[in-house]
C-alpha cells in the first residue's frame, strides 16, 4: 500500500495533469475563436447601420430641400464623405385632383406629388462587403 510521504518513481507518473492543462487550453481557444467571430459580425452590422444611417440622413435632406423639383432628374447623388457616395433613384406620382367642400362651396384643388427616393441594397455595401442582393432597397417617401 502506498502513502502520501513515499516518493514517487518517475516510471510511475501518467501525465494526468499535462493532459488536463491541454484539455483546459483546447476549451479557452475555441471560446475565443467563437468571441472573435462574433465580435467580427458585429463589427460588419456596425459599418452597415452607420452607411444606412448616413444614407438616410441624405435622402431626408434632399427631399426636405428639393421637395417636387427633384422630379426632373431620375438620380441624384448623395455625397456621404469626403470620398464616399452613392445614388439615389427619383420617382415621382402624379398630382391627383381632391374636391375640398367649405360652407357649401367646392373646390378643385391638386394635391402635393408623391416623391419618392430609394437607394438599392447592393449600393449601401461598402468595398469588401458581402453584395447586399438579398437585402430590401432603402426607400424614403413624402407620401403618408
């Protein structure tokens, strides 16, 4: 019978604790790959927001300061930096006729035109994104 006091014989070790410690750092580096992958997509979201955001900024600057008269061009181009930019596509509705009624009169009047501005998805990637042809167009609208 052994006890705790006699020396072990170096025939006898078995390399328990090596493999443990091995076992222990094979764990901590598939964690850190999975926090790496995660942290990398959301990374990739971050930028996408941010040119959404920008975008967004732009198509609403544009339709508050064109209004109708955007409706002459079919693009216009929206300067997000210094050297990024993208392109907006223009369409415009028809002015539709409304009967307004006021003390017994009537009147005829033509209502504000529908302007709407979209950007497609594939053109809110930045270089080396993945193609966004799954993704739904941005689309900004004075129609409510």
């Amino acid at each position: 019978m052994s006890t705790c006091s006699e020396p072990r014989s170096p025939r006898r070790q078995r390399g328990d604790m090596l493999l443990e410690a091995l076992v222990a750092v094979l764990i901590t580096s598939l964690i850190a790959a999975g926090l790496a992958h995660v942290q990398s997509r959301l990374m990739a979201n971050q930028r996408t927001t941010k040119v959404e955001r920008l975008v967004v900024g732009q198509l609403r600057e544009q339709l508050q300061n064109g209004g109708t008269g955007l409706c002459g061009s079919s693009t216009i181009s929206l300067a997000l930096a210094a050297d990024l930019s993208r392109e907006a596509q223009v369409a415009c509705g028809t002015a539709p006729q409304i009967n307004v009624g006021l003390g017994g009169t009537v009147l005829s009047v033509e209502a504000p035109r529908e302007v709407g501005l979209s950007v497609r998805a594939a053109d809110l990637e930045l270089d080396g994104d993945d193609p966004g042809e799954h993704g739904a167009d941005l689309l900004l609208s004075s129609h409510q």
